[in-house]
C-alpha cells in the first residue's frame, strides 16, 4: 500500500491552486452525486475527506496554512448541486440547511486538512532545525580553524 501511495504524483500548489483544485473537485463530484446518487450527502461527505487530504497534502509548503482555509469553501461550492431548492432564495435557504446538517462532514475534512498540514509543518521545522544544527557550528568551526592556521 505504501508503494501505490508513492506512485501518486506529488504536484506543489499554490495557495490559490489549491483552493482551485479543490473547488473545481468538489463541484464535480457534486454534480455527479446529484446526477448517479440523487444527492446523498453520506456519499458528498465522504468524497469530501479524500478531496480536503489531497488539498493538504499537495500545497507547498510555503503555504500550508491555506488548505485548511480552502477546504470548507471548497465544501461550500460542492453542496451547491446537491442542495435542492427553486429560485435564488429557495437555493441560498437550502444550501444554508445543508451546511447546517451535514456540519460533520464540513469539520471533519477541515479537521483532515488541519492536521495534515500541521504534521508536514511541523516535520519541516524539524528538518530545517536539523539542517541548521548539522551545518551551522561545523562550517563555523572548520571557517574558524582555517582562519586561524
């Protein structure tokens, strides 16, 4: 499983492109759980959680802190087709209602994203403290003795 996960491309997002990608996603699969499930929620939100991990994972880290922000917008746009309703009203009233009973899945894929991108944060900072703790007192030392001799 981890050698399939591997092979998934890892394309670098911008913050914009993120949200794009997962926008772009989420009105999709929509749509067509409006056109092949009739609008099931269960089967939105649980598209839902694998678009907000996507979102997380491929955004550069330059900005991370977007995908938790892009993700419930993108949830936003993707109830759209599968709220129901007639007229702007009647529309706006029902995605209101769907984001109100399926807040669950909303906080769930933004809990998924939030995570993600604080683990690869995190491990960042990691990497970067490591870098600096092997490179910095010994390119000094050794700057240090060659100045020296």
């Amino acid at each position: 499983m981890l050698l399939a996960l591997r092979r998934l491309p890892s394309p670098r997002l911008t913050g914009l492109g993120a949200g794009l990608f997962a926008c772009c996603a989420m009105f999709v699969l929509g749509c067509l759980d409006q056109l092949l499930l009739g609008g099931s929620p269960v089967a939105y939100g649980l598209l839902f959680l694998p678009v907000s991990a996507l979102t997380a994972l491929w955004v550069r880290s330059a900005d991370l802190v977007t995908a938790p922000i892009a993700v419930p917008i993108a949830f936003v746009v993707g109830v759209v087709p599968i709220a129901g309703g007639g007229g702007f009203g009647g529309r706006a009233m029902a995605v209101i209602t769907a984001l109100a009973v399926h807040a669950g899945w909303l906080y769930g894929g933004t809990l998924v994203a939030g995570v993600i991108t604080s683990v690869r944060k995190v491990r960042q900072m990691g990497r970067r403290q490591r870098g600096a703790a092997t490179t910095g007192p010994t390119a000094t030392g050794t700057a240090t003795r060659a100045a020296q001799r």
